[in-house]
C-alpha cells in the first residue's frame, strides 16, 4: 500500500496519516507541505518528491527519505495494491 500525504506536518491529519501508514508497514511519499516533515523525521523509508523540495527551498541535505521525481511516483502508483490519498 501506498500513502500521498501532502498535509503540513504540524496538522493532526498529517500525524494520523503518518502514524497509520507506519503501522500498515506502508509506503509514504510525501508531496506539497508535507515535505518539511522530511527534515526531522528521519525516515529514510519515505519517497520524496523532488520538485516539491526545490519549490519550497529545502536542500537536499536537509532531508531523510529517497528523492522521486513524478515518473518514479506514477510506478509507484501503478505498483502499490492500493493507494490512499491523505489531504
């Protein structure tokens, strides 16, 4: 399974989401502002997309995760069993 969070992380959907996809042993990619959580979380498990990172100005090395780009999340997409979308 796969989870698309892209709600800021200081938000309880963010929190729920992520402690829900962990416990699921789940798949997360963090998109929009969701990726701030990249920089704290210490998760190198999470798929990060990259543009999402250059449009808010995070560097590289300020994140824990792997870095996707939109094709690397569409075969992510297709791969997973089931995906949910966490807005």
């Amino acid at each position: 399974m796969l989870f698309l969070i892209s709600s800021s992380p200081d938000t309880k959907e963010f929190k729920t989401s992520y402690t829900l996809a962990k416990n699921m042993n789940a798949d997360v990619c963090l998109m929009q502002n969701a990726v701030y959580a990249s920089r704290y979380l210490n998760d190198n498990s999470l798929y990060i997309l990259h543009d999402e990172i250059n449009l808010r100005g995070i560097s590289e090395n300020e994140i824990s995760g792997t870095l996707i780009d939109y094709n690397k999340l569409v075969d992510l997409m297709t791969g997973s069993d089931r995906v949910a979308g966490i807005f």
